[in-house]
C-alpha cells in the first residue's frame, strides 16, 4: 500500500501529487500543505491510500 497526499486547485483540478511509501510521512506532508496553503479558499488537501 501506498499514500498519495494531493493539492487539489478550485476542489476540482489536481495541481500536485506526492507519493509515499508510509502513512506517517504522508500524514506529515498533509500538515505541511495545510499550513502552506492556509487561508487561500481555492486550495484544499486531500490524503488517500492507494493499493
């Protein structure tokens, strides 16, 4: 199993994609894009695990 964490523009249009191995780094990766992207309305973060 892998994780991918992606930004996603407009909650429509996937703007970028990163790929891990371990959910922790994911998770972390996650936090970091949120605050990032903090207080832009048009961005959201999205995490899934992908077989």
């Amino acid at each position: 199993m892998t994780w991918t964490v992606s930004v996603i523009f407009d909650h429509m249009v996937v703007d970028e994609t990163y790929h891990f191995e371990k959910e922790g780094e994911a998770a972390k990766c996650k936090a970091d894009l949120e605050r990032k992207y903090r207080g832009q309305r048009l961005y959201s973060i999205k995490m899934e695990e992908v077989e």
